[in-house]
C-alpha cells in the first residue's frame, strides 16, 4: 500500500480567505475526519478521542480561521454539525536531498531539450517540495480530480471499455507518463513515469493519478471509489499499481 498519512509538524489548508497553517496535532485530526464527511461534536468526540468540553476549544478556532462550519437545522439547536470549508495542500516531512538532487537533473535536462519543459517541470517541482519537506500529495489529488471533472463531458457512454479508452487517451497528451488498465474487476492501473523518482514523490504523482481516476469513475459508474491496494515499484521509484474498487 501507499504510504500511510503521517502526521509532520505542520500541514496548509486552503481557505477562503488565504492558505492556514494548522501545527496543533488535534485540530489535524479533526480536519483529516472531516475530510470523510460532516459530525457532530458526539461524533468527532468519538473519532478522535477526546471530550467534547475539550474539542469544543479546537473547533471554534477551526471555525475562527474559516477552516469549518458550523451548520444547525431551524428549530433544533442540538443538531450541530460540522463540515469542511478548505482544502488540504500540503503535509509536511523530512526533507529529502536526494530528492533536489533529481529536480537538478531534470532541469539540466529540459536546459539542453527546451522543448521537454512543458512535461518535466512539474516533476521538478513536486521534488523539489519534496527535498525541502513538503508533501503536496492533497493539492495533487484536487488538481487530479479537477482536470478529470473536464474531461468527464467528453465520455458520452457508460461502456467501461470507451471510458477507459478516454481516460487513458487525454492522460497520456499530458506527457506526465504512460497509464494503462491492468484489470476491470477489480479496476487496475498501471502508472509508469519517464524519470526517476523518490518514494514520497512517487506517491504524490499517484496522488494524482487517483484524483484523476476516482473522479472519472465516480462520474461515469454513479459510485464512489477508494484505492484498495498499491504499490510502487521499480528501482526509479517510477511504476505505481492502484486497484481502485467501490466503497
């Protein structure tokens, strides 16, 4: 499997008004539960662990910095729930030389083939976060889901073999590497990229990639799906397998 979530020093939330830095270990957890659905205070007390006398302080600073709301139906002051407002950016983690290290040589390499830029400057820059210590796995997955939902009126038919044929298809004018289905039942995909990759930056590219897919399957199969087995493999750090099946 992928590498679990760990929890950094730190993690940025985009809000409505600017990017939140959010370092308490609690408000964290409230914010990664929510990111599963709306809960009442009982609920989230229940997730995390903790009274709701002592959530109750993180929750209204959550609410103060505009990172969730409160929502209360008419006439039942008891029936508070919380919902998320923001979107998860980045975690953050050690910092990787080996990673800035591999960012130089792709940069060297768009230096001499100009014409490359377009298609390797992004893996540049997910390792060059990755070397400093940031992991921008959450703003990848959005940026993933979102160019999907562009794609989505493209595929007319709910026949499996054509979404995937489309899928497949303004994946690879991307140039961000080859992706292919291994299997329909469970679906499978291959992803394999061009050039070298740590761990952490492999992951952020899969990150994308599943952005990309839960989005088009969600779409065109009326389903929500998750990543139930992965695995990144090769000595580049460059082939990702993602069986993605409905929740």
């Amino acid at each position: 499997m992928l590498r679990e979530s760990k929890p950094g020093d730190y993690e940025l939330y985009a809000a409505a008004d600017g990017v939140v830095k959010v370092t308490s270990g609690v408000e964290r957890r409230i914010l990664h539960a929510l990111q599963d659905g709306d809960f009442t205070p009982t609920e989230l007390s229940y997730i995390i662990g903790r009274s709701r006398s002592t959530l109750s302080e993180y929750l209204n600073k959550l609410e103060r910095d505009g990172l969730i709301a409160s929502i209360v139906k008419e006439g039942d002051a008891r029936s508070k729930v919380y919902t998320l407002l923001s979107d998860p950016l980045v975690n953050s983690k050690r910092p990787d030389r080996r990673a800035l290290d591999l960012s130089s040589e792709i940069l060297s390499g768009v230096t001499e083939r100009p014409g490359s830029a377009s298609n390797l400057i992004l893996r540049s820059v997910i390792l060059t976060f990755d070397g400093v210590g940031m992991d921008i796995s959450p703003l990848m997955f959005t940026i993933g889901c979102d160019i999907a939902k562009h794609i989505l009126p493209e595929i007319k038919a709910r026949n499996v073999n054509f979404m995937f044929d489309i899928a497949r298809d303004r994946f690879m004018e991307f140039r961000l590497g080859e992706l292919s289905f291994y299997s329909k039942d469970p679906i499978t995909v291959l992803f394999r990229d061009t050039v070298d990759l740590t761990q952490l930056s492999a992951e952020v590219m899969a990150s994308f990639v599943s952005g990309y897919m839960v989005t088009i399957l969600r779409g065109k199969l009326s389903r929500n799906y998750v990543i139930t087995d992965s695995e990144i493999f090769g000595i580049k750090n460059n082939y990702v397998r993602m069986t993605f099946e409905p929740e």
